[in-house]
C-alpha cells in the first residue's frame, strides 16, 4: 500500500509542474505577462493542481489503474482541466 502522504506530495507536484508547463506553452504572451506578473503561473500551477486530484481520484474511485497508472491519470486530468479552464476564460 502507498504512504497516503508521498501520494499527495506526488499529486501535487504533478499538478504544480502540468500547471506551470501549460501556462508556459499555451499561456498568454509575453505583453500581457508584463501586466498579470507571477500571477498567471500562481493561477495556471493551481488548476493544475485541482485537474491532477480530479484525475487521480477519478482513476481510483473507477479502478481505472492502479499504482503508477494513478499517477498517469492524474496528469491527464491536470492537463483535461487546463484545456477546458483556458477554453471558459
């Protein structure tokens, strides 16, 4: 069985990195970064954050996967959550 807190540091650091990545590559450019500041990388790394619980949790309420697979599917959902907060704003 996984220590239920290197299991949440896992999760979050997906999320923070998907968040940050994502903001990097598809964030706005580099005028309006000038404008929001750090706060665009703080907003982006905590969707990330929220999609990787959702895909992680999703996968074990499912029994999707197991072990790494939850990992995976934690990623997944950061990254599914990232689209669909950047398709609303």
């Amino acid at each position: 069985m996984r220590d239920p807190a290197l299991t949440f540091l896992i999760v979050l650091v997906i999320g923070i990195v998907a968040g940050l990545i994502f903001d990097r590559v598809a964030g706005p450019g580099w005028l309006a970064r000038q404008f929001t500041g750090p706060r665009g990388y703080f907003t982006s790394a905590l969707v990330g954050v929220a999609g990787a619980f959702i895909g992680f949790h999703l996968s074990v309420l499912l029994a999707l996967s197991a072990g790494l697979g939850a990992f995976i599917a934690a990623a997944i959902g950061a990254a599914v959550v990232l689209f669909a907060w950047r398709a609303i704003r």
